[in-house]
C-alpha cells in the first residue's frame, strides 16, 4: 500500500490502499487546500518527475532539497558531528542516489523537525537509516504517519552530544529550532526552519502564525521567542528553503527583528528615510 503525499505541503500520510479524504495540515488555518482541491501523490510517482539534491552549505552541513521544487519547496539539513548526525526538517523523496550519499555522509542517527509543515517523509528516511524521530509533545496530534521511531520531548533535548533541540514555540505551539555550536567556524549556527524565518533581507528574520495566510503573532509570544533563543551562542541562521541564511551577528538579527516586529505591532514607524541622516 503506497504512503500518500499531500501535493499542497508534502506531508506524507499513512499506507492505505486510497488516499485519505483529507489532509488535516492544509486544512488548518496556518496553511490551505491547493486551489485545484485536494490532491495525492506516491513517492513512487514523486520521483519520476522529481530527483532529490544534496549541496554543501558548510563543512559538515549539507542541504537536501528537490529538484524542481515540490509543495512547500523547504531543503533540508544534514549537520555531521562526530558523534552522529542529525537530519533536521526533511522533504517528500528519498530516491536510491541520495540514500547512496547520505551512507557515505554517515547516514542519519536522529531526525528533528522544525514544525509539521516540514514532516514531509521523515518516517520514509527514519527507516532507511534506522533513525530516531523526535518531535515536540506539543505538536503530537499533527503527526500524520505514525511509527515507532517517533520519540517526544517537552521542553529540551540533544538528538546526539552537543546539539540541542528546543522548543521555542509560534509558529506552532511545539515550534523548534536546533542549536549546532560547532556551525559557523565555531560560531555557532542556528537552523530554524520557519518558526524564525530568515526573509529577504538576509539581515533580518520574523515570525508569523501563519505565512501564507499572513496572519501574525503576538508580542507576547515574539518576546517568549527571542528570549528562549538568547540562551544559545550563534553567528548564523538557517532557514528553510536554499540561500534563506543570516551570514553573521545572528543572534544580534534576531533580536533586533524581534524589537521590530513589535514596535510595528504598536503603529512605530521608523524615524528617517533610507540613505538620509536623522
């Protein structure tokens, strides 16, 4: 029985021999139901029009994207750690190429997700690599495939030694991001999906409810955020899709977004015009 694929956000659903009537992600209001109504895929029929991509965005922080872009369009991270590696968020194909290369990158000890829109395949990758999934409890009532491998967590927790998977909420309640020290030239990177997104103006990030509905947070929870992130030292942020990344002062973008974000909430416009002083 094939595992159905959500052509609108990519998520994969459970093996029935038809596809579901429904997919519960696009209905809720952060994201929605194609125009063209709900549609399905296979995996098998993803990739005879699809190939997946692995491109190196650091030393030991390779991206995992499909070509051509596919539902949400969200790449992928493998971050290497001596002590085992980390997929963080996921996408809808694992074709036999880039299962060849994952082995040869050390294959995949713990997968991390961001927030549900990004599940994609991740049981799909957790059994070709024997892998760990851990989501947040709070987002429990979105998986949409259920396994074994599934394992959840509150608050904090370190998918392998070193790197820290937290909770920090927004976008969806169990909203996370992954702390890698070692990103960056020991810098220390960020790698948050879209629960912090990194937006065109690489120099900045924001946060939003939902991003395709345009509906916004709270500053109360814009506060919750910034500071739940304040505990981690990084130079870099990296979003979800290729060349969404803050190149250095992270932390500082963040931050700077957050005030931002919120003065705009209470009608604040900036006091000059660019290129004119004060």
């Amino acid at each position: 029985m094939p595992a159905w694929i959500c052509k609108t956000c990519g998520v994969q659903h459970p093996d029935t021999d038809h596809p579901p009537q429904a997919c519960a992600i696009c209905e809720d209001e952060r994201q929605y139901v194609g125009w063209d109504g709900q549609q399905w895929i296979t995996m098998t029929d993803l990739a005879r029009g699809s190939s997946v991509i692995l491109r190196e965005e650091e030393p030991d922080l390779v991206g995992i994207g499909l070509e051509p872009s596919f539902a949400i369009g969200q790449r992928a991270l493998l971050v290497r750690t001596p002590h085992g590696n980390v997929l963080w968020d996921c996408i809808s194909l694992l074709d036999d190429d880039a299962r060849e290369q994952i082995e040869g990158l050390g294959g995949i000890d713990a997968i991390c997700l961001s927030h549900p829109h990004f599940y994609a395949a991740q049981v799909e990758f957790a059994d070709a690599f024997d892998a760990r999934i851990i989501i947040p409890r709070a987002d429990q009532q979105w998986i949409r495939r259920p396994s074994p491998r599934i394992e959840l967590f509150d608050e904090e927790v370190e998918p392998v030694p070193g790197v820290t998977l937290a909770r920090i909420g927004g976008h969806f309640d169990g909203a996370a991001v992954l702390h890698w020290p070692a990103g960056s030239a020991g810098r220390g990177a960020l790698l948050t999906g879209d629960t912090i997104t990194v937006v065109q103006d690489r120099d900045w990030v924001s946060f939003m409810w939902s991003f395709p509905n345009l509906i916004p947070l709270d500053e109360a929870t814009i506060r919750d955020i910034a500071h739940r992130v304040e505990r981690f030292t990084f130079d870099r942020v990296y979003g979800g899709w290729w060349g969404r990344v803050v190149i250095r002062d992270g932390a500082a973008a963040v931050r700077r977004s957050a005030d931002r974000y919120i003065a705009r909430l209470h009608g604040e416009r900036p006091n000059t015009i660019p290129g004119q002083s004060p």
